[in-house]
C-alpha cells in the first residue's frame, strides 16, 4: 500500500517538475518573477505547481504551447517512454 503511494507521489513530483521545466523553458516563468532578478526564482516543482492551478483558466494561445513543451520533455525520458510508450 505505501509503496504505490510512494510512487504516486513521486511520479506526480516528476510530472509537475517537467510542466515547470516546460513553462521555463517557453518563458513563462516571467509571470511568477516579482523582481527583475536574471536568475531564476522559483524551482521548476514550483513553477509546475503554479501553471497547473493556472491550466483551467489559460487561454488556448497560452495553453497549447505549454503541453505540447510538456509532452517533449516527457518524451525525452527514457522512464516515461518505457512506462508510457505506448499512451
């Protein structure tokens, strides 16, 4: 029982650190910046948690970018592909 609830809660770790990763790297980490520091100022964990709560009310234009960043970075791990090949 422990078990697969440890590895819900990491997979859903994983998960929200490739959406944030994803939101970073389309340079939507500006929204959640609140100096004009260069480096970054929230972890990606962070930033996924933020753009999931975001994801309901995100306009398409916003949205679509977004997951299809999303599913290249899941696609380039290797666990996910063995995992998830087949979805």
């Amino acid at each position: 029982m422990w078990a697969i609830l440890s590895l819900n809660c990491a997979l859903a770790v994983a998960l929200l650190t490739l959406l944030g990763a994803a939101g970073e790297r389309l340079g939507m980490n500006h929204w959640l910046k609140i100096n004009p520091a260069q480096k970054r100022t929230h972890s990606p964990i962070h930033q996924g948690q933020e753009y999931y709560a975001l994801i309901p009310n995100m306009q398409q234009q916003e949205l679509v970018p977004l997951i299809r960043r999303f599913w290249e970075l899941l696609a380039e791990q290797r666990v996910f592909r063995g995992a998830f090949g087949i979805l």
